[in-house]
C-alpha cells in the first residue's frame, strides 16, 4: 500500500496545519508517510508520544549513527552535510552534544540573560521611534525580525552594519533545514555565512572583545576540544535557532493577540499576566520549529507502533501543543491557562538553550508594544494575511497594523 504524501507546503497545510494536524492525531497518531522527496518519514502529533521521543536516547539527531549505509546512500543531499551546519549541537548527539552545549550554556542562564533586559527594552523602544509617528507598520519587517536578529549579533559580537546581509543569508538556509533537500541558493548562503563567521572569528583571536565569540576562541585555546567547523557551527546555530524563530513568536504572537480582543483587553489591564501569556503564545502559536527531526538508532515502539531502527522521524510540536489529552479546549487562547507545560521549546538534552531569552524578548517585544501603541489594529483583513512555506517553521510573511 502506498504511503499518504505529507507535503509542509501544500498551500491548505501553510494557511491552517492545525486542521490537519487535529485529524491525524485522532485518526493515525503514529503515521507512515512520504515527504514531496520520496523519503519516507514518521509522523507524531500526539503530546505523550512528543514527549516520550524527546527524552529516548534510542532517538538521535545524526543519521550517521542510526542509519545502515543503504538508508544514508537513500537520503538526498540536504544542507546538514555541509560540514559545519553538521557540527553544531542540534544535530550532535552526546558526548558532543554535552561538550559543546555546556560551552556557551553559562551565556544563557536565566540569571544572565536577564541583565540584557535594559538593552533589549532599548532596543524595542529605537525600533517603535522609527515607526509611532507613522501610524502604520508592518510588524514582521519592521518589529519581528530586526529585534531578535540585534540581540543575538550584538551577544556574538557582529557588527551592526552586516545584520541585513544575516537575514538574507538566514532566509535562504531556513527555506531548507533539514529534511528539505538543500537548493543551490540554501548551500550558497551556508557557504557565504561560514566564511564570514570564520572572518569574524579570526578578528577575535587577533582583537579579544566582550562577546560571545571571544568566549568561544578563548576556550578553544584554553584547551577544549572545538575544531574550527565546531566554533563556526555553534556560531551558526546561535544566530540561526534564535532569530526566525523569536520573530515568529513575536509576529503570530501579535497577531494571536489581534484577534482575541478579549484576551488583548485582560492583557492591557493586567501587564502582571505577560510571562503567562508568553507561555500560552508560545503553546498556541508554536511559532518555532512546528516540528524536529530524529532518527531511530534501533527499532523503538512509540504507542503501539514499532518504528524500525534508521527510520526518520518528524516530531510535530505543534500537533502536541494542541492535543486535548494535555490541554484542555487546546484551540483556545487562554493568557491565564494553568499548568501549561508546552513543548514550543523542545524537551529533554535538545530542549531550547535560547528559552530565558526568547521569554525576555516576547515579554519586552508585545508590553512595548501594547503600551507604546494603545490603539494597535490589524492594518488588512485578517483572511489576507499569508504565510512564509516552511518546512519547520511557521511566520506569517507580512503583518501590516495601524495605530
Ligand atoms: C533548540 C525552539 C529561541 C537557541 C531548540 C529546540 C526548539 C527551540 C523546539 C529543540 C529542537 C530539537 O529538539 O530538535 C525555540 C523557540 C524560540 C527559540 C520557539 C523562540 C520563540 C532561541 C533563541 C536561541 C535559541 C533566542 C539563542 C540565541 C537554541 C539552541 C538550540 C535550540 C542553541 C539547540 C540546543 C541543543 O541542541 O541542545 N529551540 N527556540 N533558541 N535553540 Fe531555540
């Protein structure tokens, strides 16, 4: 029997995954498939089976070590087998995941991230000046984007004036992560930021500066073990992990606001509730990384289902996020919502190291936000609003509003 296509850009599945997602999760939670490719993938979409994947050791990131020389000589060639996008923690499994994640994982702590807060307000507040007496902005270009892409540039220590050449060079790698198989242009671009970062990491050896790229040359001559693909691939996943996907966050996010007025009006009237809303945001919108890749390194039994060793599998963070065995009346948004242990950020070793600051800057992104502009309105009908085709992620291409 021949397996049901699975295509992520089928225009249907780009306007409303959830639908789809609702009815495979009730109909064939553990599901067969074939990505537009020809590879054949795993489906998950329930909540428990998500999380169960997510702490089995017995399901890795690096085909390598999963795969049979068949199954790896079957699989196009996707842009992870560029050296260095294959050397970055998300697609290590331990022990070099550990080594390389407890390198910059100090940088991350909720405690350190926090003393960013007074830059990333400053950083909120220059991008609404350049907009408030206009009257009219479109949030992702102008908001969404650029806000998490300085943060992250100034944290790796990235000269302000070569952030717009980041964003074109992350678009072209974000329209093939892995499993889309990798156009000429996604290769170009991986190229083209590799040899920038390895630019920029020779200036911090010759020029040592408070940023996190120093740290990462400094502990590689302290003496940990970090090839030069490894410093570039942790660079490369910091800037990449952490940009596209903070913008979605903050764009479906506003526009998740939008359109539940009575959830905007509770907001407003209790600011209090922002790091609970941030948590159902990120639930209801799963702005990320609407799934991940992993691979069975031997054949493991998910529910009923046995899944055979070397297998690919698609864990669906957004059908889990929406599944009504976890949360109740999932397609609702609820900034008060109790025990709202979503996986937006993943789960077990992988789980997000960007968490505390992708909270911190949808906190700072929506109260600036909603503060700044008291009369926020969408600017078009909301049913013309449209999509970015992702294979992982899901941002809404533009979000015009007038205030
Ligand atoms: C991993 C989501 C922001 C850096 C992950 C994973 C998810 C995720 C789901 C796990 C993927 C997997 O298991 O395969 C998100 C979302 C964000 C966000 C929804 C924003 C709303 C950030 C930021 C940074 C960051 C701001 C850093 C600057 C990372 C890194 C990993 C990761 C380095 C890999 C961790 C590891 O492999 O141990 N993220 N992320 N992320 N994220 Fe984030």
């Amino acid at each position: 029997m021949s397996l049901p296509l699975f295509n992520p850009f089928d225009p249907r599945y780009v306007a409303d995954p959830h639908t789809y997602y609702a009815r495979l999760r009730q109909t064939a939670p553990v599901q067969r498939a074939v990505l537009p490719d020809g590879q054949a993938v795993w489906l998950l979409t329930r909540y428990a089976d998500v999380e169960a994947v997510f702490t089995d050791p017995r399901m890795v990131k690096d085909p390598r070590s999963a795969c049979s020389p068949e199954q790896l000589a079957r699989m196009p060639i996707r842009p992870e087998s560029t050296r260095y996008a294959r050397t970055n923690m998300l697609s290590r499994d331990p022990p070099d995941h550990t080594r390389l994640r407890r390198l910059v994982s100090k940088a991350f702590t909720p405690r350190m991230v926090e003393q960013l807060r007074p830059r990333v307000q400053a950083i909120a507040d220059a991008l609404l000046d350049a907009v408030a007496d206009r009257g009219e902005m479109d949030v992702i270009d102008e908001y969404a984007f650029p806000l998490p892409i300085t943060v992250i540039a100034e944290m790796l220590g990235i000269p302000a004036a070569d952030r717009d050449q980041f964003r074109e060079w992350s678009d072209a790698i974000l329209t093939a992560i892995p499993p889309q198989p990798a156009t000429p242009e996604a290769v170009a671009a991986l190229e083209g930021l590799a040899r920038y970062l390895g630019d920029r990491f020779e200036d911090r050896r010759r020029a040592p500066a408070e940023d996190l790229i120093t740290g990462l040359v400094q502990a590689e001559e302290a003496g940990d073990k970090l090839s030069k693909d490894e410093l570039q691939g942790m660079a490369y996943v910091l800037l990449v992990a952490g940009y596209e996907t903070t913008a979605n966050l903050i764009g479906s996010g506003v526009l998740a606001l939008l359109e539940h007025p009575d959830q905007l009006a509770r907001l407003r009237a209790d600011p209090a509730l922002m790091p609970s809303a941030v948590e159902e945001l990120l639930r209801f919108t799963s702005p990320v990384k609407t799934s991940t890749v992993r691979y069975a390194a031997a054949d493991v039994s998910v529910a009923d289902v046995v899944i055979p060793k070397g297998e690919m599998v698609l864990v669906i963070i957004t059908a889990a996020n929406r599944d009504p065995a976890r949360f109740p009346s999932p397609d609702t948004l609820d900034i008060t919502r109790p025990d709202n242990k979503h996986l937006a950020f993943g789960h077990g070793i992988h789980y997000c190291l960007g968490a505390p600051l992708a909270r911190l800057e949808g906190e700072i992104a929506f109260g600036t936000l909603l503060r700044r502009l008291p009369d926020l309105r969408l600017g078009v009908a909301g049913e013309t609003l449209t999509w970015r085709p992702s294979f992982g992620l899901r941002g809404l291409a533009k979000l015009p509003v007038r205030f």
